[in-house]
C-alpha cells in the first residue's frame, strides 16, 4: 500500500462519513494505518454485501464487543449507530442472542468460539459466520486503538453514526 497524504485520506473519510471521528485523527502520523483502517471498517461494518448479516446486526456485535471491552468510545459511537439501524432490522432475539454469544467469547475466551459455530448456523449462514467473526475481531481491534489514544466522544459523534 502506497503512503497516502493524510488530508486526502481525511477528505476521503469526511465525504464519506460526515466528518473524521477521533480515532482516526489520533493516528494522523500513521496515514497507511488510517486509510486501511478505515478502508477496514467500510468494508466489514458499514457495507451491504450478500453474508446475509445486516447492518444493525453487525452494529449491535459492535456495541456488544466495546461494551464488554468497557470503551465508552465506541460504545458511544455503534449505540448511536444502533439507533439509527434499527427502524429497518428483521434480526430476531434468537439472532441477536448469538451474536452476544459470539461477542462475549471472543472477548472473553476467543479458544471457546469454535464450539458456538454448529449452534450459530443454525440461524445463519456459513458467510453470516465468517462475518460476524470479523466484526467481533475488528471491533477488538478498534477498542484497544481508542484505548491507547484515551480517546473520548466527539460532540457531535452522532453525525458519523449512521
């Protein structure tokens, strides 16, 4: 990946979410940290694509995982988002039962995560899986980064939430 200017990575980030949340701004001396970050968390959390997980669901993994990190940052940020997503879900208790399911061990016991597959397929899809894992795992990620940077929550984070 070729290093990028960090303003155009910014512009990028800005046209595309509203503005640039602070923790992308905390790692502006990082720029291929920031845009792969970024590039990331739009293909893993925010875009449609066919794994049969939706956007509040991956959402509520989000908020579930930093809430179990105990980020108030993130938590703030994907509650918010929640809010925003939930008018259009079709997701069942049963889903979201195992998407919290799924969060706790991979925060938790992340060796323990295998044995929750057999029971998770059986209201989802095998790419629904693979999905939900990688958010669980990218929002371990992303807690640990607002973590190290003590970040705390933009006023105006709702306007990046949804």
């Amino acid at each position: 990946m070729k290093a990028e200017n960090i303003e155009s990575i910014f512009e990028e980030i800005k046209s595309e979410r509203g503005d640039v949340a602070d923790i992308h701004l905390a790692y502006r001396n990082f720029p291929i940290g920031v845009k792969a970050h970024f590039d990331f968390y739009k293909l893993v959390v925010l875009e449609d694509n066919d794994s049969g997980l939706e956007r509040f669901e991956r959402e509520y993994l989000a908020w579930k995982v930093s809430e179990l990190n105990k980020c108030p940052y993130c938590i703030s940020h994907h509650k918010s988002a929640l809010e925003f997503t939930h008018t259009t879900s079709l997701s069942t208790s049963e889903r979201l039962n195992l998407l919290e399911e799924l969060a706790l061990l991979v925060v938790h016991e992340p060796w323990k995560t295998p044995a929750l597959k057999a029971e998770f397929l059986q209201s989802f899809s095998p790419s629904s899986w693979a999905h939900a894992v990688f958010v669980a795992g990218y929002f371990n990620m992303a807690n640990r980064l607002a973590f190290a940077e003590n970040l705390e929550v933009e006023s105006n984070y709702q306007k990046m939430c949804q």
